[in-house]
C-alpha cells in the first residue's frame, strides 16, 4: 500500500473556466476509485502564493487519497496562458507524468459567460462587447488550441483528454465513460446524483454601484470588525438593496464584435480541429470555414 502521505496526482482538469469543470469535478468525487481535492481549485501551479507554501502544502491536500486510482484537482487557471505563465514547468517539476483533462465550451458562449460571472463578483463593469475586446484574456482562455500547446510542447497527445461542455450536457455518460477510460479507473461505474452539467451562472446578480465602492470595502475588513454584520448578511442573502438583476440584454454580444471575435479565434479553431481527432463537439465538427463557427443561445 502506497502512503498516502507522499501520494500526489495523477490527472489535472486544467479548464476551461466557466466549461464544466465544476459538473465533471463532482461527479469523479463520487467514484470509489478517484479522489479530488477540496479546495476544488487550489491553484498550486498558478498562483505565486500558492506555490510558496510548497509541495508539502499541496500533498497535504491529497493525504486522504489512500488506495485510489486517480488523484485530481481542477483550477481553471492552468489554462489561462500567458496570464498565469510557468504553469506547465511548474506541474511536471512535482508531477510524474501527470494526465491532463481540458474541458471546453463554444467559444463565445464561454466567453459571455465568463463575462457574467465576472459581473457578479463586481470586478467586471464595462458593457460586455467593450469588456470583450479590451481583455485579452476572455479571448485568450477561448482559445483553446493555444491553451492546449502549452501542455503538449512538453506531454504526449495520448495524455491529453479533450471534452467539451455541450457533449457533457448531450451525452454526459458518454463523456464521463470517456474521462474515466481515460483515468485508468472502471468505466463502467454510474453516478447516483444526476450527470447534468451544473449551471453555476443561473441567477447570477450583480453588486450595485455603491457596494462596490463601500460595501465590498467594508466587507474586506469585517474579520478586523470594522463592518456592520448586517451589511455582510444582506450581501449573503443577495439583498436587492446590493445587488441587481442582471438583464439579458447586458449578455447580449453586439453582432459585429461578435463577428470581430469570431475572425480573431479562427485560426486557433483551424488548429485545434487538427489537435481533436476524435469525438468533435457540435460547434467545432465539419466545420469547412472556422471563421463562420456559430454562437448559440445559452442560457448562464
């Protein structure tokens, strides 16, 4: 029996942020055979504070690990090159031959989400189209060949699972047969709880103009009690005295930005129709012109 103690992962889900991660995560923390760490997302090869507290620290998140086939984590921010830079030579510095996951979603549709989900944390202020363009990294962590590259100048292909989001919500014992094939464990094993992706942008609301200025503020310092707690309850409860509704009509991509995206992501698509050899999502497969790749109407 191999010690727990010294055990550390054998797959990473790398993203895509606002993909799936969250459904997939859930769902391989049922199987007797795997084991995920909670925080889901620890952000180990990431994030500069992270990797300071050292590998000891990140073992420790998988102590509890004992005997189980596949060991995991899944931040999103493995896959967000170049804002989180380094991140493959720090994984395979501390990881033997680790399995990469990477779960996608249609391009934009990602990105509109990933734009509300911002909206509600409040870091996001701008209208969704100006937001669009003047962030790189909403284009960036669509481009998912771009992403992938990172991993494969230095791993195999045949260590690499590419899923997608919409074949998730289609098929999704199909995709979680595929992933845990992958993971070397039984693929015959069914979940209890349902297998539907989770929607976690449904309901969504954002702070309003003076939270952000005062109460987000004053929130930051309640653990020294310089906030009333009635304030932080009201944040806790979604008060609409704090948060708005946020419209559809904010998530809506103007047409010509959205064409603008579509040109800009095209040779990225090109290549990774090259990447994926098997098991193409809706919206990348027979797809002759990549600029031409379709935005459905998704809902969060």
């Amino acid at each position: 029996m191999t010690s727990s103690a010294g055990r550390l992962p054998t797959f990473l889900i790398i993203g895509a942020q606002k993909s799936g991660t969250t459904s997939l995560h859930r769902l391989l923390q049922q199987h007797p055979e795997a084991f995920l760490c909670d925080p889901k997302e620890p952000d180990f090869f990431s994030s500069p504070q992270a990797w300071g507290r050292g590998v000891g620290w990140y073992r420790s998140l998988f102590a509890a690990a004992g005997d189980a086939g596949a060991i995991g984590e899944a931040s999103t921010t493995y896959s967000m090159y170049p804002h989180y830079a380094g991140v493959v030579d720090r994984a395979l510095s501390v990881l033997p031959e680790p399995k990469i996951v990477y779960l996608t979603r249609e391009p934009l549709a990602r990105m509109r989400s990933a734009y509300q989900h911002a909206l509600s944390w409040g870091t996001e202020t701008r209208p969704i189209g100006t937001a669009l363009l003047e962030d790189p990294r909403y284009l960036l962590t669509s481009s998912y060949a771009l992403q992938a590259d990172q991993w494969l100048a230095q791993i195999p292909r045949e260590r690499l699972l590419l899923l997608s989001l919409e074949d998730l919500g289609a098929d999704p014992a199909r995709v979680l047969e595929r992933a845990l094939r992958f993971l070397g464990i039984d693929a015959s094993w069914q979940p209890a709880a349902d297998p539907a992706p989770q929607n976690t942008s449904a309901g969504k609301r954002a702070p309003r103009a003076w939270w952000r200025g005062a109460g987000g503020l004053m929130l930051r310092h309640d653990k020294t009690h310089w906030a009333p707690h009635w304030l932080a309850r009201l944040d806790e409860r979604r008060s609409p005295l704090v948060r708005r509704e946020i419209s559809g009509a904010e998530l809506e991509i103007p047409a010509a930005i959205a064409d603008s995206l579509r040109r800009a992501l095209a040779p990225d698509l090109a290549r990774l129709g090259q990447i994926w050899t098997d098991s193409f999502p809706g919206w990348l497969d027979n797809q002759s012109d990549r600029s031409q790749i379709s935005l459905p109407k998704v809902e969060g």
